[in-house]
C-alpha cells in the first residue's frame, strides 16, 4: 500500500481551495510567509541560491513546500559552536577533527586509500555532547548544518520521511559544505525485524541507505558529511553500521569536564556571580559524578535560583523589585540544594552497556 501523503481528514484548504498539508503550514507559520501549497518564499528560494523567483536547477523537481520545511525546520544557521564550548570528550574531540574535519577542510589530501569515511555514528547517553560535536564540526569547515531527528521523520511527517531525505541530501549536496545531523539514528536505521513494519518505514530506511551512499567520498567535490547519534547503538543494523564505519563514544563527562562547566557558567567570565572555594568545586564535583553534560546545565540552572528565592523571600513577592545588586552570590549549598532537584538521569548499567559496546565497535586511536 503507497504510504502517499499523510492528510489529516480536517485538513484545510488554502486561500486558493489549494490543499495546504500541515507540514506546509507549520513551516508558513516559521517563516511569516505565506505558502500555498506548491509556492516557495523568497527567503527560501534565496537561501537555496536561487534568484528571481527561481530554484537552482537542481531543486527544481522537488516538493516545494518539503523544501520550505528543510529550510526552515531543519537547516540550522543560528548556532556556532567551537571545540572550547565543548567540555571534555578530549578523544572524542581529536578524532572528529583527524577523521572528518581535516578531509574536509583539505579533500584533495584525502582521496583513495585515505578518503574519510561517508558517516560519522556519535554514541552515548543522552545529552553528553553529541549535538555540541555536530555543530562543532559545521562550524569547523564552515558548512551549513542540518539537525534532523530521526522520530520526526518516522511519526511527524508520517510519510513524508521518504521524501524529506531526499530533499535534504539534495539540498545539503546544493549547499556543501555540510553536515547532516541526525538523532536517534537507530530509528531509522534499526536492526529490529521487518515483520509488521510499516511500509513507509521500510522505504524511508532505504531511501535513507542510499542517500548516505550517495555521501561517498569517491569523488573528492561532494563534501557532505552524515552525523549519526544514538543512545541504543545496539540496535543498529549492519547496513548502518557499514555506512558509519566510525563509531566513536561520547561518554559522560569526567571530573575535570564538569569542573570545567561550572567554570564556565560562574567563573569570572559566567553571568552569574558564585562563590566558590577549591574545596567547594571538589566537592561539587565529586557530588556529581555520573551526571551528564545537560544533568550539568540543569543543575547549575536550579543552584543559581537559590539566591533569587532567598531574596524573594527577603522582600516578601515583590520580585519585580528586586535588583542583581541584591543577590547574593551561588553558594555550595544552593547545589546542595539543587543536586536534590536534579539527579543524575544515566543509570550506572546504562554505561556498562555502552562500555562493552564501544570496547567491541568504537574507534580508539
Ligand atoms: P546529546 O546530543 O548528546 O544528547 P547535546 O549535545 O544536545 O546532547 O547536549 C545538551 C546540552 O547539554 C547542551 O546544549 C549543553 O548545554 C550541555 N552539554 C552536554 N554535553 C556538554 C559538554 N561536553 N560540554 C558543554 N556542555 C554540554
């Protein structure tokens, strides 16, 4: 049964009696511009490099309203990030730049038997960099970064998935350098049995396959670099695993990453003001071994609320009164404090998982 387009029977009608899918809508709704369907915006047409009202050439053929979507919901422009904003993952960090920059940055030195591999596969708990890396990379070489996850390509875009990927590697080939990101790859790509699974799932699998195929570095001007994360690497299939030879762990940070976090955040370049000894930070940070990067973020976030309730309550409701001048500095016991709040979310058998699978697949150097 073909997947088709997946309309909502409540779907409404354009300005035009066009039909105007959700997805179109929702990308109108980004951009402020108004998009029947079959009708791109100028602000799209000139991100993709087209010019008078026309695409390039080679977008021509594609769904206009899928290009909206890749566009708006999945190119991301906003974000640079640079290797220091990144926390530890020192391995992880000098591999990405030795496997994947450096070919990029110089692909006529990388050609044959030192071609980079066509797919990057990040693996780990949840929130521990992943993304940061992705980003880092795009903002290495200077390329445009897509960040798609997979769970919305197999249930927002009921159907549609096929179709998206194809218009994404089409228009990160257009627009290269570029990074395609894609989270929960496993998803996608997921070793569990066929039976009972849907068709479209089936079809935006292969499709998947052979778009990432097409990433090949056999020919050294196609500089589009796929990025794998998961959290369940387990359940890769192997044609995934083939296509992302490299697999590099990103595990949760140690303790000088998370000292470093903290500094960052309330050292004397952070926004907020702290105090905090040596013997603080040690014991900060011994408290929160197992947390991950974002554990981190929340929990900074939760310790610096402590001296605003506290002058809250000091100056009974009137926190609209209520200057920076009057808060006191972050102290240990607001993390005390927060470490209640916030709890590590990784659980220890979770990381002997990951640890035995990246003693068998993951790339050391
Ligand atoms: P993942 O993709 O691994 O799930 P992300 O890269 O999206 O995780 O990280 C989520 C957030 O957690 C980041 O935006 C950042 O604030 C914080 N974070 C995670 N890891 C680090 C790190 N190594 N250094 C600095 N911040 C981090």
């Amino acid at each position: 049964k073909a997947a088709g387009l997946a309309r909502p029977p409540n779907s409404k009608r354009g300005v035009r009696g066009g039909f105007v899918p959700p997805f179109a809508r929702k990308a109108a709704e980004a951009t402020g511009a108004a998009i029947e369907a079959g009708t791109l915006s100028a602000k799209t047409i000139e991100m993709l490099g087209g010019s008078d009202g026309q695409l390039p050439e080679a977008l021509q053929k594609l769904d206009p309203n899928i290009l909206e979507l890749v566009c708006n919901e999945i190119m991301d422009s906003s974000s640079l990030v640079q290797w220091d904003d990144i926390a530890g993952q020192e391995h992880a960090k000098a591999m990405v730049q030795e496997v994947v920059v450096w070919p990029m940055l110089n692909p006529h030195l990388f050609q044959g038997a030192r071609a980079p591999p066509r797919g990057l596969l990040l693996f780990g708990p949840p929130g521990t960099g992943k993304t940061l890396i992705g980003k880092a990379i795009a903002s290495n070489i200077s390329a445009t970064f897509f960040n798609i996850s997979s769970s919305s390509l197999v249930s927002k875009w009921i159907g549609e998935g096929e179709k998206m990927v194809r218009a994404l590697f089409a228009v990160a080939g257009h627009l290269q350098p570029a990074v395609i990101f894609i989270d929960e790859i496993d998803s996608i790509l997921t070793a569990r049995k066929a039976e009972g699974e849907h068709e479209a799932s089936r079809r935006l699998k292969t499709e998947m396959l052979v778009q990432m195929d097409g990433c090949s570095p056999d020919s050294s001007e196609r500089r589009v670099l796929l990025v794998g994360a998961t959290n369940r690497p387990q359940e890769l299939d192997e044609a995934a695993r083939r296509r992302m030879p490299k697999q590099l762990y990103i595990p949760l940070p140690c303790a000088a990453a998370r000292r470093q976090m903290v500094d960052r955040q309330l050292g004397c370049l952070g926004a907020v003001k702290a105090s905090l000894s040596e013997a603080d930070l040690g014991k900060l940070v011994g408290k929160t071994d197992g947390y991950s990067g974002s554990d981190m973020k929340n929990l900074i976030q939760e310790a610096c609320q402590g001296p605003v309730r506290e002058a809250v309550a000091r100056h009974g409701s009137a926190i609209a009164q209520i200057s920076e001048s009057d808060l006191r500095p972050v102290l240990l016991k607001d993390f005390q404090m927060a470490t209640r709040a916030q709890r590590a979310s990784v659980e220890p058998s979770e990381i002997a998982q990951y640890e035995l699978y990246n003693s068998r697949h993951g790339a050391h150097f």
